[in-house]
C-alpha cells in the first residue's frame, strides 16, 4: 500500500491525495489515504470534502516513509526550494507513507489527467451552490476573468507574495483578449487582497465555492498558491490560464523556478517584463538553467 501525509492548506493536501494515488497505479500497489490532515490550520478538518473523492482503502500498519527530494539554492542569502520531479520515489518499498513534501510536478500525475477530472469533481450540492452565488453577484463567466490572489501568511515575505504588477500586467493581457473583461478576485485574505488591488471586487466565500468558480471561469489569472492549480488544470471551460514565471519567486528571481515543479500544460508564466511564456518554453529554459547551474542530475 501505498498512503501520504497529508499537510499544510487545501492545494497540498489535494497533490498528496492525486500523486500519492498516480505514484501507486504506477508501481501497482495499492492506495489509500485519510483524508483528515495530520498537521493543518483547520484542526484536521476535511478540507476536500466537497470533492467527490475516492480516498481508497484507509491506510493501516505502514512501515515505511520516504520524503521527497529537495534540492535548496541560495540566491542572495534566501535559501530556496528548487526541488523537481523525483523519479526516484518508484523505488519505494510497499506499505510506504509519502512524507510532506511537495508531490506537486505534472511528471507524478500528468499521463492520469482524463482519470483524475473524475477522480477529483466538485459534488453537485456544491456546483448547485456556487451557482446560485454566481447568479446573486451577476458573474457573467463568458466576460469575467477571476483573479485568485493568495494572502494569508504570504503577507509576511515579500519575496513570496506576488507584487500589484504581476496582477496588473495580467489583466492587461486579459484586456487585448476582450477590453471589456470584467474581473473579480478571489481570495483568502480580503483585506490584503483589496490593498494591492484596489477597486476590483473581492471575494472569499468558502473554499468550496471559490475552488469551483475557479474551476468554471473561461479566464484565470492565478497566484503561486497551490490552491488554484487543479481548479485550473480540471476546468473544461477555460481558454486562458496567466500564472507568474518563477511561481514562488516571481518577485526576485533571476531565472530560477521555486519550485520547477510548478510548470504545468495550459498555463501561460509572466515575468516581470511582462512578457508572456508557454509550457514547453518554460520546461526548456528551466532544464537549461539547472543545467548551467550544476543541479543537472536532478532533472
């Protein structure tokens, strides 16, 4: 068998559950979780519950751990996870319980995404839910771009919190696609939210709703928050995806990605001249980067 410790916020419990699961189908082990969070910020609350999710057979006497490789790269006194795809977790003895760690590379679950748009669907109740909030706030999806803007304790680094500028520079993007794009954003923290993007509404209904309208929105502009990136790669409707180049060090980098992990299909990266980069290019400069930068065997 094959289980996870599940940790942290929503975004990294949900990774642990699919690549805990993609990681098992791979070695034909057999899987299973519990769905309460060891360590959390919700008291062990279920916080996928709105997802109609199998969490397999409930994991029992497992006599094995491994954690999952980091690889840390100091880039002006910050010591910062780079880490990429581990491929040696297919090494793993059975009854072994996957350690906090990140699990958030598109390599762990990429060949099982038309299994997991099933695996992991938002519950009717909440579809029925959300859009009865869509018709209360008059979101027109068809012309509304949602901006999921990450506060919270991102407040207190700013190299991790994204800047105003990323968020600007994404909605003008958004605007040559259609100037008359509305936007909303959608957030964990309000206050924090309205600060760095002042006049635009700003809302945080539940994790549930705010998970779905993501994962119904035809254009997104995401923080490097782990929260949106499911919503966003499951979502049948969306036509466009802007996300910041670096992810976590969009701020600062100078071509470092924290972590390479979080490159992903269908999304475009903007970097802080505003330019606009697809996947296969970001994968590329990033194994170029790792390369000229002696981390190479870790690709």
């Amino acid at each position: 068998m094959i289980t996870a410790y599940l940790t942290g916020n929503f975004g990294n419990n949900l990774f642990g559950i699919v690549s805990s699961k993609c990681i098992a189908k791979d070695l034909n082990l057999e899987w299973g979780v519990d769905p309460r969070p060891e360590y959390d910020y919700y008291n062990r609350m279920i916080q996928t519950d709105f997802l109609d999710i199998d969490y397999g057979k409930f994991p029992e006497n497992i006599q094995h751990s491994y954690e999952e490789r980091c690889i840390r790269h100091n880039h002006e006194g910050d010591n910062v996870d780079i880490r990429t795809f581990d491929k040696n977790v297919y090494n793993i003895k059975d009854n072994t319980k996957l350690l906090g760690g990140v699990w958030q590379s598109f390599k762990y679950f990429g060949k099982y995404m038309n299994e997991i748009n099933d695996w992991i669907k938002v519950k009717y109740s909440t579809i029925n839910e959300t859009m009865n909030i869509i018709n209360q706030y008059n979101i027109d999806l068809e012309n509304t771009c949602i901006i999921n803007f990450r506060g919270g304790e991102y407040r207190n680094y700013p190299r991790l919190i994204v800047q105003s500028k990323y968020y600007i520079d994404a909605i003008n993007h958004m605007k040559e696609i259609n100037s008359n794009m509305k936007f909303i954003i959608i957030t964990d923290d309000i206050p924090t939210a309205n600060r760095f993007l002042p006049n635009i509404p700003c809302y945080h209904f539940s994790i549930a709703v705010d998970y779905t309208l993501i994962n119904l929105s035809k254009y997104l502009i995401l923080s490097n928050s782990s929260f949106p990136i499911f919503a966003a790669l499951t979502n049948k409707n969306v036509e466009k995806i802007i996300a910041p180049k670096y992810w976590a060090r969009y701020n600062v980098s100078n071509g470092y990605w924290a972590t390479s992990q979080n490159i992903y299909p269908g999304f475009t990266y903007l970097d802080r001249n505003r330019k606009l980069f697809g996947y296969v290019e970001c994968e590329y400069e990033n194994e170029m980067w790792l390369k000229n930068n002696g981390y190479g065997d870790f690709i």
